[in-house]
C-alpha cells in the first residue's frame, strides 16, 4: 500500500483490523432495508441490509451487498427477482428479526406475495420489486444491481443506523420549513 502523506493527521487504515474498519464505516449513516426473495426450492428469503444506494434513474437502478459467507447467498444471485424493503423508525425490532437466523423469518411477519412470488413486507416505507439484472464481485461481498419494475410508498420517518446503533432522524433546525 501507498504511504500517503500524514500532514493532515490521517491515520493509515489497519487491514488486519476489521473491528476497526467496521467502526470507521460505521461514521456513515444509512437508512435500513430488508431485503426478501424467493428461493429455488419456493423458500421465503429475507435479510436486513443497509448496504443500499440508489444508481441510475435511467434506467431506475439500486445497488446493495452481500456477505460471500451469507447463508442466503445462492438464494439471492438465482433469484429473478428481489424486493427492497424501506424501513421505518418504528420497524427497528423487524429489522433486528431478518439479521438473526430463523428457520421461518417470515412467521408472524405480516407480509404478502407478489406475482413474481417475492415476499413483500407490509408496512414499509417504500417497496421496490426489483429485478436482479446483474451482480459484481466486491472484496468479501458480492454487490447487486436491481432494476425497478415496480414500487409502493408511504409517508413516515425512515429508521436509521449509525456508529452500530439505530437512530432516528429528524429535520435539522437550522433548516427553514417553506411552505
């Protein structure tokens, strides 16, 4: 690696430490997503993930992550389909429920299926029924590009994570409200 210049007190990043990184990237807010399919053997998938970004609005296309090592992996690179779920500040225990494992993480969760067979979590701040139309390898993740066929939304606040907890967000007071 480069040594880079230490004048303006920049700390050289330590790859063995990923405690570290984890930490540093953590400065970074982001909203909080669960993220469904369906599997090949007709399983319903889900996972929390705030590895989101929007990319292109022409075509309209997102992006998000996931683990290598993530159980749910060859679930979500076969899948035709998967639907972005927009969490709101309310929703912080649902999303804590699709980062653990379960057998059935759906049982209990209101929740219907689209025609495409995807899972579709009630209640979300938006919902996007993406198809899966590429995906790229990204270091330890593999990032997926979805494009959006079709969406719901509703009015809320979003949840948000930062520094390994959840937060809420809100106006900013120096902000003018206009009308």
């Amino acid at each position: 690696m480069q040594q880079l210049s230490n004048d303006l007190g920049l700390t050289a990043i330590d790859i063995e430490n990923p405690r570290e990184i984890r930490n540093l990237l953590g400065q970074f807010a982001t909203g909080v997503t669960v993220i469904t399919t369906r599997g090949k053997d007709g399983r319903k998938v889900g996972m929390t993930a705030n590895s989101f970004s929007s990319l292109s609005l022409d075509p309209p296309l997102i992006l998000w992550s996931l683990a290598k090592t993530a159980p749910s992996l060859s679930d979500f690179t076969s899948a035709e389909y998967f639907a972005i779920h927009m969490l709101a500040q309310e929703h912080h225990q649902l999303s804590g429920h699709f980062a653990r494992p379960a057998e059935d993480k759906f049982a209990g969760i209101a929740h219907q299926q689209c025609a495409a067979g995807t899972p579709l979590l009630e209640g979300a701040l938006a919902t996007l029924l993406c198809r899966n139309v590429n995906q790229y390898e990204g270091g330890d993740h593999l990032i997926f590009i979805g494009q959006i066929e079709q969406y719901q939304q509703r009015a809320g606040e979003p949840l948000v994570f930062h520094a390994g907890k959840y937060r809420i967000a809100s106006e900013h007071p120096d902000v003018l409200q206009t009308a």
